[in-house]
C-alpha cells in the first residue's frame, strides 16, 4: 500500500521530515509505504539541503490540499493564516492532518477538530508541543485510564536557556537575551517566547487533552521572564529554588470542575523533577490517579525532534489507513474515529479566576525605615490570611533594607489586598519583586 | 457497545484495575463501555478490598479464556505458568490479551506473539515495564520514525530504592536490604531483584521493541548489586559519581547489526539526567536519530501506576474494537493487526559479546607495596591497549595501601585481560572492586 503525503511548508520542520521520510533504513518499516506526493512551497528556485523531485514542488498550497491522491496533509508552515484555512480545506477534502502548529491550534482548535469529527479524519498534533518529546499521544493513549489532576510543564526552549544561563552565569536577562538572539537560541523579536504566549498555547492544548475540555486562550494566565532579575535568581538560589517558567493546568479543587490555566515564572524547589530541566531541554510533568506523577523530558524544538513527531503522527495515521480506517464502520457516512486519538470536545472547561488561585509567593520589598518594619509586614499580611513562611532582612541595596518574604499556600486574592496595603506604606520604598512558588 | 474483559488474578495490580473500571468518572469516557465479565481467583473466599459481583468470580482460569463472550483477557496472575498456557488459549480462542508479565514475556515472547499475530488478535503489555511509566506504546507508536540507538533504564524500584539510601545513609547493602525487607520494598526472597534479573527480562523486552528484533534471555548479560559496597559508593561520590543499577540496550557499533543488552551496577555522571532518579522511581532514557534523548520518568511499580498501564491498555483495544477492529481488513480470515501495536519480529538480534563492549571502568585495588606500585598497574594496562583516566592512592584500608582506577573507553576484553595479569602481581592484595562507569 502507498499512503500519499502532502506537505506544506519545507522549513526547517518540513526538511528534516523530508530527511526522515526519505531515509527509512532502520525505521519502522511502514515507512516504506509513505510517499512524498506533493510539497509546497513559498519559492520554487531556492537552494535546499535536501533533493525533491521537481514535479512534486509547487507554490499552489491550495491545490495540494485538493488533491484527490493525497491522503495525509503535513502542515508545517504555522502562523495563522494561511495555515488554518488550508488545514480546514484539507479536512473538507478528507484528508487526514498532522500539525506542529500549536497557535493555530490553540486559537482554531474547536473549529479544527469540529470539522475533523465530521468528516471522519484525525487531525494529529505531537509536535506542536514539547517538539519530539511524546506527551500528546501519551495524553491521549496511555495515560487514558487515569483521573488527570496536574500538567506541569517547562515547555519553551528559549526561555528556559536564558533562565539557565542566568542561574549559571548571575548574568541579566537583557544581555543573556541579545547573547541568545546572536547565537539563535532567540527570535529576533522574542515577545512570543519571552512573554509567555508560546507557552501559553501549548498549556492550552495540554489541559484541553488532559481535562477532556476546549480551553479559550484569553483564559489562560500569561507572565513572562522580562521581570526576572539576576537578584531574583540569586535570592532563589540561597533560598533553595532555582526559577523557571512553568505552564501549570490542574483542577482548582476536589469540589469543582474550575480549571487552574497559567504560565508565569516560577521559584522551583531544587530537589523538584523539574528543577535541574536545563537549557533548551523541555519536560512535561503529569499527575493523575492511580498513576502518581510521570514526566516527559527531552528536546523541545529543533528540526530532528520536531520531525521525529511529525513523522510518528504520519505513521499512525498510515497504521490506521492500513487495517481499513472507516471501511468497517461510519457514521452518518463518514468514517467513524478512535476514540482515543481523535479530539472531539463539546464543552468549554470553566477556568477558576486567578484571585482563588492557592499558591506559595515570594516576595523582595525595598524599605526606607528597618526597625518595625518586619513588624508591619506582618501585620498587614495576617490582617489578610496571608502566613509566612520566612521573612529575611537580606541585606541593603541602594541605601535601602531590602526584605525577602516566602509565605505559606495562601489565596492569591488576599495576598494582592495585603500587598496593596503594604506598597501604601510609608516606610516601604518599592515591591520590587513577586512571584510564585511551587 | 460493551467490551468484555476477563480478568485473570485479584491481587495487588489485579485490584488496582478493578478500582480503576468501577469508578470511571473523570476518567475517559470510553471506560464506560468497559465490563468486567469474569475474575478468575485462587479462592472464591478471601476477603478483599474491592467487591466483585459473586457470580462472576471463579476458580476456573481455563473458563475464562475459553469463554466465548469475552473480548479481552487481562493476565495479572505473575509468574511463568499457568500465564504462558492461559495466554496461549486466550489467543486460540481469539481473545485480546493485555500482560503486566514480564518474565513470561521476556521467555516466551516470541511464541505468545507469533500465536497473537497469526490468530489476528493484540497482545499488549505496557504495565510490564515501568509501572504505569507510558514507554512501551511510545517506543511502539510516538518514536516510531526514528533510528533508535541506545534504550537506558532504571526499570527495578527494589535496586533503586537500596542503592539510593545506601548512597543518603552511607549504609551497608546488607542492613538497607534487611531493612527494605521490612517496609516492604524487596521481597523476602530478593534474589530476582538483586541480581538484576527483573531488570534483564525488562530491558530484553524494551530491546525487542526498540531494535525490531527477539531477544534470547540468556543473551543478557546480568550482573546485580550484592557486590556494592558503602566504600564503593563513597568513592563513586567522590570522584563525581552514583552508582545505579542501569539496564542498557544499544547498537553495539555503526558497521554492524549487533546490539549490546546488559545490566550492573554502573558510576553515573552527577550531571546525567539518570543520576538523580532516586528511591523507587523508575527511568529510562532513550536515544534516536533525529529525536536525540528523551526520558520517561514515574513510579515503576505498585497497584496504582500498573493498573493504570493495564487499563489504558485495555482501552487502547477497545478502541480498535470500536472503529471495527479486523472487520474490513482480513489476512487468511484473520484481522489485520495495526503495523505499529502489533509484536511480530521475525529474526533474533545478534549480541555482541561483552569482551568487545567498549566502555570506562572503575576499578579498586589493595596494594601491599605502595612505592612503585602504580606505575606496574599502569604498565599492565597500557601493555593491553587500557588507557587510564586517573589513578588515585586514595588512602589505606585495612594495612593496604587503597589505589582507585578509572579508565577511558577502553575494550572491555583488554581490560579483563590487564586485570588478570594485575591481580597476579605479587604487590597486589586484592581486586576489591570493578564497576563500568557510563
């Protein structure tokens, strides 16, 4: 049998799935059955590492995912537009999809996923999370028998380098960045990475899996590493954390169906699985019950891992091609979808407001007036249920005492109200830093 | 639709699964289709934590295999037989089976899989390594576009857990084991955990799947942990090291299609993503081309993690079943089997022979004669080809003088050969230890 690939896009993801596609010497021998139909292409002339046949380049994306001999649609070429209308048609036209677009999917994943399921096609996306890392098939197949509770992950690349690279060298982050952006770790405009945003999709996509339920991604909490100073690093440091930025879903109680969605950075305990996940290496840590804890760790992004996803999402759809995927049985004509694999939510899941969050904080004040000023910390933070865990008169920096304080799990909401007050107090000079603890 | 399982077994993972196909909620919806048909036991009368409709307990494995109702067999009984023979009859009669069984997988594989793949049925056995770890379905499905190179695990908990407080407490292996003994986390007779036979049938078992090729058990080469001591692991520290039992499968060279599979104790770099898998958690670590590493991390054993194994597995069949499992696709009047979760390996791996193993080594000696003496050991190595790394007097134990050795990648042949001559050495008291160090 001969399963026919389209391929959109032939980047750095789309070369090394060329590279892999035409190499199966030693891969899993189904590869055998897969061809390159069609690739397309920005511009026919460029120079590429790689040799496709001439007749199958073409600039017409369109008219690949029309194609009535192509039975798998590679989408590779992400962004928004044109990436989720072509996908759109591809499924309209039957064909199956495999994506490493975690924007599109993140924004276009109902109307994506909406139109799979009646059309009958599987819409797969391992790389668009932790790029070869395998979580999203995990999520959807092995881990299926649980009640997932947490989904922990260090699941942006160029962040956790800088933050690495910051702990490593006490350096800051504006010069770790231009350092990153020389040596390609960082996009020359960075803001997706280093605001949070690509995080933010793909946790998005990870509670979706996780929880059963879409997630709207104006939803989902979004801080970025702007805010992490060298002092920061060096305080977490002596305290016994080292910081990281986190993507966090979890169920917000035993009591209700509200979802916790937020990415931020994060004092992480060094004896914690995620604390020594360094460079650009990803990790996805998951709870659930019976299981306990699990974590996923590797490269998450590059062209080989990232192929090695695309390419396995490919393989499983040829395997289902093979034993006669919806020959045997339709719905409403259509072919009828594993149920593990495909994606099909009905629902929205109901994100619980970041005021009810319970989580530890840590935070650095700078005051002008030492004696009482613990004291007055104190009191405020109690006044608002807000206990301490440690607080620390650290030392003085530019003529101020500078306090360090790590509290217990409080509500988020109270410790906002208690440092409102506490930034209105005359002695206290400036909140210069907060952030959470894991 | 409803999936009929026959449950074979109500111990510890036994009663991990029941819990898991009574309280579906949360979990996925699929469960809901699931159904316990038959438990087989060894006494209807034992009181157990779980309740099982009377009716359809039994005594009578062989019924339950036999049964012309039911979909899936789940073998949870242990052991070599009855498992081997209720296996084979469950896949006579057509029946799906889903194992946590690796000793009979590792010994009878090939039978149990050639019978599976002639009689069109899926033989699936995730909980059989690493606990509710998902490696067995990723290795089959999300890794399957890659060239697979080198499969490391920590994959026994017992080992792990003693080697681990051996390594915080300083301890001697004897009194961490007694008291292993009595918490529960080796087993009165520790003999296949200790000696590394546990880890030998699950890394034959992670080799199969990885080089696409059987494994001969006694191909394995097999050493355990009786032979470590505190002042092996103190050294170990000093040096940079832990010692942990690995268990490795990996192409033996680029020129051939040899595979070295091994287990022993081994010095891990600190910085190693294995080195700080402590206490009962298991790993394994996997390297491919063009994914790089990944590493699987999670409890390796206990009721919870393997029923969640087991469960999963059984859904992963009821999905097949549900999109029509073998309806349109046939071969000789049997199902086809998806090409990717289907086990049918036609060849066995060639093994290298250890002499050829290139590796490091530590190694130990007790030396009568200090002056000079290190300048005969290095002579006995460099005559056979063994380049040292660094050779340490490290201090005097017991009226000798304490020598540690640790070599480049050396040849292992050569290096027997040198210790051979060395231990003839008339300065030599003693060749205290030897480990290989990754």
């Amino acid at each position: 049998m001969a399963f026919k690939v389209g391929l959109l896009g032939l980047g750095t993801v789309g070369v090394g799935t060329v590279e892999i596609l035409q190499n199966p010497a030693q891969r899993h021998p189904l590869l055998q059955d897969v061809v390159i139909h069609k690739v397309g292409v920005r511009s026919l002339d460029k120079s590429r590492s790689i040799t496709v046949p001439t007749d199958s380049l073409t600039t017409d994306l369109e008219s690949i995912v029309t194609d009535p001999d192509i039975d798998i649609v590679v989408e590779v070429i992400g962004g928004l537009e044109p990436a989720r209308s072509l996908m759109l048609k591809a499924i309209e036209h039957g064909k199956h999809v495999v994506t490493a677009n975690k924007a599109a999917i993140a924004r276009f994943g109902d109307e994506i996923f909406t139109a799979a399921a009646e059309a009958g096609v599987y819409v797969l996306l391992e790389a668009a999370v932790g790029g070869g890392i395998p979580v999203i098939e995990p999520l959807k197949q092995s881990l299926c028998a649980n009640r997932l509770n947490t989904v922990i992950g260090i699941i942006n690349g160029t962040t956790n380098y800088i933050l690495t690279r910051m702990q490593l060298e006490g350096g800051d982050f504006a010069d770790i960045l231009a350092d990153a952006q020389t040596l390609g770790y960082a996009e020359a405009d960075p803001t997706a990475d280093i605001d949070g945003l690509d995080a933010a999709d793909k946790i998005a996509i990870l509670a979706a899996l996780s929880f059963g339920g879409r997630i709207k991604l104006p939803d989902v909490h979004c801080e970025g590493i702007r805010h992490v100073s060298a002092v920061e690093i060096a305080y977490a440091e002596k305290l016994g954390f080292v910081i990281k930025l986190l993507a966090i879903a979890r169920r917000a109680s035993e009591t209700t169906d509200q979802l916790e969605v937020r990415v931020h950075p994060t004092l992480v305990p060094k004896s914690h699985p995620l604390a020594s996940v360094n460079d650009v290496y990803n990790a996805i840590l998951i709870e659930g019950d019976p299981i306990g804890q699990v974590m996923f760790f590797g490269r998450g992004a590059g062209a080989g891992p990232t192929a090695s996803a695309v390419v396995s999402d490919i393989l499983n759809i040829a395997a289902l091609l093979t034993i006669g995927h919806g020959e045997a049985k339709q719905v409403d004509g259509k072919p009828l979808l594993d149920p593990l694999l495909a994606c099909s939510h009905q629902h929205y899941c109901a994100i619980a407001p970041m005021a009810d969050l319970v989580t530890r904080f840590y935070a650095r004040f700078l005051t002008k007036d030492y004696p009482g000023v613990i004291g007055k910390l104190g009191t405020c933070f109690g006044d608002h249920d807000v206990s301490l865990e440690s607080v620390v008169q650290a030392g003085m920096r530019d003529g101020f005492a500078e306090i360090v304080v790590v509290t217990h799990d409080v509500r988020e909401g109270n410790f906002r109200t208690a440092l409102e007050e506490i930034q209105a107090l005359p002695t206290i000079a400036t909140v210069a830093s907060v952030l959470r603890v894991l």
